[in-house]
C-alpha cells in the first residue's frame, strides 16, 4: 500500500492521546496523587493532539466538506464507527477539563473515557483487520497492536509530563507501567512483523487476472499510463528502503525509549523519559508507515508487477 501521510500523522498521534487520557483516568481511578494543575495540563495535552489528529484525517479526504456522510454507514462499517467514537472522545475529554476547572473531580467522565478510548482503539483497527484479503492485517495482533502501541506512547507521554511538572509520585507509578507495556508492544509488535514476513499469500497472479491457465506469465503492467491502481497500492519503495524503515521502528519506537526508561526506573532519572518519549515519536511513525508499507494488495499482481 502506499501509506498517506496523514493517516500515518492520525493513527499514531490519536492513539498517543487515547493512551496518554486512558492513563491519567486510571491513575485517577486508582487514587494516585495528582495535582489538579497537572490534570488540566495533561487533558489539553490530549485534546491538542486528538484534533490535530482530526485535521490529519480531514486532509486524506478528496472532499472534506462530505465527511459527514460517512457516518451513515454505521451498521457495516468500522470507518463510519469509527467516525462517530472519535468525536464523542473528543467531547468526553473536553467535559473532563471543563469539570477541572468548576472544580468537579468524579469518577465517572475518568471511566467513560477509558471505555471510549478502548471502542475507538477498536475500530480504527478492525478498519483494517477486517481485510480479509490483506493477509498482513487480517490477524487478531492488528488489534493488540493498534491498543499496545497506543498505551506505550500514552505511557511514556504521561511520565515524561509528570517529570517535567514535578509529579514525582506519578512517576513512580506511571515509569513502570510504561515500561512493562512498551515490552508488551514490542513483543507483539515483533510477532507481527515475522508472521508477515513469511506470509504465503493465497492471492495469485491467475486469481488476480482470472485467467486460470496453468502457466502464465506477465508481459505488460494492467495499465498502460498512471491511475489510482498504479499510485495508491504500492509505495514504490525498494527492499532496501523498507529494512531501514523496519530497524528504525524497532530501534526507535521500542528498543531505545526501554533502554531509557529502563535507567529511569532504576536511576530515577526524570530525563530519562522525556528522552524516550522524544526517540520513540519517530520510531512510532516509521512503525504506522510500515505497517502500511508491508501490506500488500493482490491488485498488485496485474497493476505493478511487470516480468
């Protein structure tokens, strides 16, 4: 596939801040200590980034003034679900500042979060998973994933902000956590990415073309000049460029910011996590673009490859 930069910019920056809102509600729920400065803090941290991520997704549209229509789909389509979760996300995160601020510190806008944020995990990964005929998504570690990364990053967001405000007492708790999880994601994560590599895809190029003559050999791309099946179903990127992007996920995104939390948990070091938050961002991204990038459609068969 050929990955479209803002949907790589939504679904990492989104799952961030469900991470970093789905921590901050169980610390709460858990009766850690929090200033409420910090609190208000974090929440508008998370409401940046969720609408920053909502204008990602607006940019990917041909027509965004239509977008609305999307959720009529809503009984077949995780995409429409998905539509309509992000924006009550949105709203809950906003109620939850706002209560903060009167000075109305409950449980409950905490847990509806956490439910909303789970749901939203959900669909933006079954948007994907439910491919059956993209073997690299179609798998139950598409949704473990989508969910681990999400808490990792959130995690590791959280720690670094209670370093910066001085929640130390946060930290001990949230350090970790952010830890444990990120090991999670990066096992996951590591699964994943061997399943794929030594997928056998069903998809050939006589079920791709339909014709089913035993031997079959093609001479000539499925289109003669560039159109949407020759631009958005393959990112043009050698191997080469793709075992990079895949050591700088690993590296970047999982290896480095355990390294790093991994001192500050034993040091109590506070720079510690805002330096793995700074080394895992762009290793989250070349995760999101590869992700997309190793995904291969079988219209690829008549419309890319040429013999």
């Amino acid at each position: 596939m050929n990955p479209a930069f803002s949907v790589v910019i939504f679904t990492t920056i989104a799952g961030a801040a469900q991470g970093l809102v789905v921590a901050l509600a169980l610390a709460r729920s858990a009766g850690l200590a929090m200033a409420p400065s910090f609190m208000s803090v974090a929440l508008t941290v998370a409401e940046a980034m969720l609408l920053i991520g909502l204008g990602a997704s607006f940019a990917h549209l041909g027509r965004p003034e239509r977008a609305w229509r999307a959720v009529l789909m809503w009984r077949t389509s995780w995409l429409s679900r998905e539509v309509i979760v992000l924006p009550a996300f949105i709203g809950v995160v906003a109620l939850w500042w706002l209560a903060l601020r009167a000075g109305v510190d409950g449980l409950l806008l905490p847990l509806v979060a956490i439910a909303l944020a789970a749901l939203l995990w959900y669909c933006t990964a079954m948007i994907y998973a439910c491919l059956r005929f993209i073997q690299e998504w179609a798998q139950p570690l598409t949704l473990v994933n989508f969910t681990l990364t999400g808490l990792s990053s959130g995690l590791i967001l959280i720690s670094a902000l209670a370093a910066l405000l001085g929640q130390q007492h946060l930290l001990a708790a949230t350090g970790p956590a952010a830890l444990t999880v990120t090991l999670a994601a990066w096992l996951t994560r590591t699964l994943a990415l061997r399943r794929n590599a030594a997928l056998k895809h069903k998809s050939t190029l006589q079920s791709a073309t339909g014709i089913r003559a035993a031997k079959l050999v093609q001479k000539s791309m499925g289109m003669s000049a560039g159109s949407f099946n020759t631009r958005e179903f393959f990112h043009k990127a050698g191997q080469a460029a793709l075992g990079k992007v895949r050591l700088a996920l690993i590296v970047l995104g999982f290896a480095v910011p355990t390294v790093l939390m991994l001192w500050g948990v034993a040091a109590g070091s506070r720079a510690a996590f805002v330096l793995a938050l700074l080394v895992q961002i762009p290793g989250l991204l070349a995760d999101r673009w590869f992700f997309f990038a190793q995904a291969r459609h079988p219209q690829n068969l008549y419309y890319q490859v040429v013999s």
